[in-house]
C-alpha cells in the first residue's frame, strides 16, 4: 500500500498524519554522482527529510532530439538514491528554472530560433516544443511519486513566474499537462511574496508557496492575504547568495541565517533551504543576471562555483551554518523522521602540487583544425546560428582602406572580444565595458578579427533567451563592416581533438596547455592555473571558467574525476600575446597578465566563506 501527501488548510498530511516538510536544494546536475549519496547524508544529518531539485531541459536536450539521462542527469537515479537514503523529494520540471543556470534552463536551440517575447507564454510554438519535451521528460517523475511507492511529494508549475509573466493559460496548460501525464501528487507554485507576484504567478487550486531570505511572518502574511487556504510554505529560504565574475562574494551570517528559519519553524510552516548544498557549475553552465533596474544592462557572469555560501560547501563540508541550522531543525522533525544522524566523513583532500604544462598548441591553430566549418555571411552569424551553444568563434573581415583611424564599435557583444587588425592585438572588449579601440586602414585594406567567448546566458528577467557572439553589427566609425567569416569551436561536449602532435613549449598567447600528474588514490583538489582567463579539463572533463577577475580564485575537482596514476590536466589559456605591437593611429591595449606554464593544485578552494 503506497503513501498519500495531501494539502489541507491545516497543513500538510502524510499517510493521514501532520507532516512537516523540511527540505533542501540539492541539484543532482550540480554534484558529481559519484558523490550524491554523501550529499544527501549531509542533509539527512542536518535534520531535513526531504531533497528538493530543479530539472535543466537544456542539460537533458542540447540538441534538439538528442536526451540524455545518465551520469549527471540521471534524474532517475538521484530520486532512487534520495529514497534510499532516507529522503523525500520535491521535483521542479520548468520548463524555466532560473536558477542561476544558463538560459534559465531553456535549450539554446530553441531560443535561438524563437525571440525572447515568444518564451514562457502560450504561444503554440512555445508550448509544442514543452510538451514534447514533458513527454519525455514526466515519465521519469510520474514513476517515482510516493503515491506509486516511490518519494516524490510534489512537483512545481514553472518556476517564479510572478516575476516575469501573467499567461495564466501558460500556465494552466503546464498544470493540465502534467496531470495529464501521471502527476498526481500536488502540484504548486512559488513566487515572492509581493502583491503582483502572487496574482501573475499562482494558479487557482494549486498550493502557492513563496520565496524569501527575510522578515518570514511577513511574507507569509502577504501570502495569506492572496491564499488564506494554504499551509504556509516556504519553497526558496536564500540562506546564502551566488557570486558573479569580478564583485565581491555575497556572504551571511549563519547565526541571522538560522535565526529566521527558527522564526518561520516556530510560526508552523514548511521550508525548503535554498540551497543545503549548492555544488558546482560544471563546464559552461552557469548563468547571468542584469543588475540595472530594466534588466537589460550591467552584465553580470555567475562563477563556476555554486558554494552559494550554504551550509553544506562545495566540496561537501559541514560549515559553522550547518550546525546552527541543525540546532534548529532539530526541534521540529517529525517523529516519522527518526533520530538525528551524524554526518559521514569529508572526503579526503589532494596534497598541494605545482604541474608544469610543458605543451602548448595555439588557440587559432585548434581552430583550424578541429573547429567547425567556415560560414561565410554579410554580417556576423550568431553563436546559434552557427549551431554552438557556448565556445569561441572567430569572426574575421576585410576593412577597406585607405582611411584615417576611426573608433571601432562592436554592438551586441556577447560577451568577450579579443581584437586584432593584421595580426596586432588591439585588446579586448567586455560586454557593456566601452574601450577604445580605434585604429587606421591603409591603402589595401586591413583584416578585422575578433575572437568572441561566451560566458552565460541571462537566467532572470525579460532577457532570458539572448543569443551569443555579435549580434548587433560590427562598425569602424558609423559605417558597417560587411563580408565576414566565421568560425567556431565549441566547448559545451567534449574536450576538442587538440592536435597535441604540433605542441611546443613556447606557444605565446591563446592555445591550449597540458600537463601530466599522478596521484596515489582521488581524493578533492582545486585547480589554479595562471594566466588572465580561460577552461581546465580534468581527464577530458570540462571543470567550468576561471578568471582572474575573481571572487573565485581555484576551480572544485571532485575526487571521482581522478584516477589512480597519471591524471591529464589541459588548460584554455586565453591571455592575449605577452607583447602587443601598437599599430599605427592605433589606440594602446592595457597590459595583461602573463601567461604560465604551470597549474597548481590546492588542498583548499583559496577563498574566504
């Protein structure tokens, strides 16, 4: 006989019994999966019953057509493996999560061909590409709910949409769908506890919840005045915050932390930690937000890391936070719950090394190569329109001469340019970070050349949906350059074939670097390589972005990514030349970092909590 959850005004009811949930964020798809299990020790040992966790459809479907479910997006297998630990679940499909996860979840492929102002509505094209994803994707759900003996609780209609829309036929058609598949379970919603949140973002006769950090009775009584027949609940408790690429970390104290969970406990409500354990941004994952007021202005890049400050760190470390929190939620399990268990040991940690990088193969030369064929088109191609979803692409065009110099201006970067004319490094451009880089043509011409990364897509607000690489024009004065070339290779898949054979030990510039270390048994490390900017892989694994912008200093390579023996370690350095020439009527580039040969190991992320 398999369990109910049920939803009453009282609160929520398992098995016919008062149940409180007490659950955590735990991203499957953030954690290696050798990994999971310790996780999820972790928040049993905290005191929580319950793993709640986002679903990204652009993880599960990078390209249209092609699903995966194993390794991290075992979907699956995480859910068995919450339930065998002792654990109930909270699944959220999207089809947006936010999350600080690029794109917001939603696959490139589709936004690439969609404009932004069709995303996350009722629009038939829209809804026909989430239903055929949901039809595959619901199964894996449908299977696990605790009402078929499995431990899924509940399942979320989209995420905040509060906060962006108000198609309420969007998302009724979400709601319908997912009973129409075999969810049976509740259903909710969450948004923040604002007046034009609640009406835009809830849907009669499904539990609304909300999100806060804060003044919890407060919010809940604003929740109260728009749905006085639901339990309170709070779906996002932000217990800490993420980082962006050159600001400060966000830190919070665990005490003002665990003071208002003890608040929100103590007024007889559910919560959901946000998050018990943040994990990583694995490869080119992690999102953006746009800090302006519009949202559409002052980029800024999350971090690999997804540590969010949370009680659980990165590397699945018990923090002062964690035991504050399990103080509190100590006195609020359920008796089903059963006694509090001790956390299971940390995994062991790498001695610190230095690992020379002793070859070298140009960036342009893996271009080349291994990169994808060359587009030729008057205007520059997107990153999606050349069929990539997050890498380098090299944009080169002839400017005719003669001309005196003139200002260069790039609109629409997205996001980083490094900028040559005849081969002489100008500098480079940073999305919405206006440089001067004017320079002069002679009588035959001279060859532009941009070589544009991506870093993520917005995850919040009405820019969710941008494309990547030059998507407004190129101009040399008022005057558009026409005739380009375009060519990409990706770093979303695998590591790309990088013809080793040609390597040398004095490569100058963007290229690829290897090294060779061993190591007795995994164990954690991190990572610091030198340079301005650029991708470690470990064993053919993409870590994620380092740059020395900062807040984060060392990428998190979890133990199950080392072998036993020789370990490969390739970096993308992608410094520009150690000596930049300065063309004639050129302005001067800053001077960057030196590039480095070596790539240090670290029994410690290098960084303040």
């Amino acid at each position: 006989m398999h369990e109910t959850f049920e939803v009453t005004p009282a609160g929520f009811q398992l098995g016919g019994r008062p149940f409180r949930v007490l659950s955590g964020a735990l991203h499957y798809f953030r954690v290696h999966p050798g990994q999971w299990r310790h996780r999820l020790c972790m928040l049993r040992a905290m005191g929580l019953n319950t793993v709640e966790t986002y679903v990204p459809w652009n993880l599960h479907e990078p390209r249209r057509g092609e699903h995966h479910f194993a390794g991290l997006t075992d979907l699956g297998g995480f859910l068995d493996a919450a339930r065998d630990e002792g654990l109930y679940a909270i699944v959220r499909p999207g089809p947006y999560i936010c999350a600080e996860w690029d794109n917001g979840g939603l696959p490139a492929w589709l936004t690439g061909t969609l404009p932004p102002t069709r995303l996350r509505c009722a629009d038939p094209e829209y809804l026909a590409e989430v239903d055929r994803w949901f039809d595959v994707l619901i199964p894996h759900v449908a299977a696990r709910q605790i009402s078929r003996g499995g431990n899924v609780l509940m399942v979320q209609v989209e995420n905040e949409y509060g906060s962006y829309g108000s198609d309420l036929t969007y998302l009724r058609h979400l709601a319908d769908g997912l009973l129409g598949r075999g969810i049976d379970v509740p259903l909710f919603t969450s948004d923040g506890p604002e007046d034009h949140m609640l009406t835009g973002g809830s849907v009669p006769s499904l539990l609304a919840t909300v999100n806060f950090g804060s003044r919890p009775l407060e919010a809940f009584a604003k929740l109260a005045e728009h749905r006085p027949q639901d339990p309170p609940m709070c779906m996002e408790f932000w217990c800490g915050w993420f980082d962006h690429w050159g600001h400060d970390r966000v830190l919070r104290d665990p005490a003002d932390a665990a003071k208002d969970l003890g608040a929100m406990l103590a007024a007889g409500a559910s919560v959901n930690i946000y998050m018990a354990h943040g994990g990583t941004n694995f490869g080119t994952t992690a999102g953006a937000n746009l800090a302006a007021p519009s949202l559409d202005g002052d980029y800024r890049p999350t971090v690999t890391s997804y540590d969010y400050d949370a009680p659980i760190d990165e590397a699945g470390r018990a923090t002062p936070k964690f035991w504050a929190f399990r103080d509190v939620l100590s006195a609020y399990r359920n008796e089903a719950d059963g006694p509090l268990p001790e956390p299971p040991a940390p995994t062991p940690v790498q001695a610190r090394a230095s690992v020379p990088l002793l070859q070298g193969v140009r960036l342009e030369q893996v271009i080349d190569s291994v990169g994808l064929p060359e587009t030729v088109a008057a205007n520059p191609p997107t990153f999606e329109e050349l069929g990539i979803v997050h890498g380098i692409v090299r944009y080169t065009a002839t400017v005719p001469g003669p001309r005196t110099a003139y200002p260069l201006v790039v609109r629409g970067l997205a996001d980083r340019a490094q900028v040559a004319v005849d081969g002489v490094v100008l500098g480079v451009l940073e999305r919405d970070r206006p440089v001067d880089l004017s320079f002069a043509v002679p009588a035959e011409g001279a060859r532009l050349e941009l070589l544009v990364e991506s870093m993520g897509r917005a995850n919040y607000g009405p820019l969710v949906g941008e494309r990547k690489g030059l998507t407004g024009g190129v101009l040399h004065e008022r005057q558009y350059v026409h005739g380009w070339t375009a060519r990409a290779l990706p770093l979303d898949g695998p590591l790309p074939a990088v013809p080793w054979d040609a390597a040398n030990d004095t490569v100058d510039g963007p290229a690829f670097r290897r090294g060779v270390v061993t190591v007795d048994e995994p164990a954690d490390a991190w990572l610091r390589p030198g340079g301005v900017k650029g991708y470690v892989w470990l064993n053919g694994f993409l870590l994620g972005r380092y740059w020395s912008a900062g807040p984060q200093q060392a990428l998190y390579a979890p133990a199950p990514l080392w072998r036993p023996g020789p370990n490969e370690l390739v970096v993308l350095d992608l410094t520009p030349p150690l000596a930049t020439p300065t063309l004639p009527g050129a302005t001067p580039s800053a001077p960057t970092l030196s590039a480095t040969s070596t790539l240090d190991i670290l029994d410690s992320p290098a960084l303040s909590r």
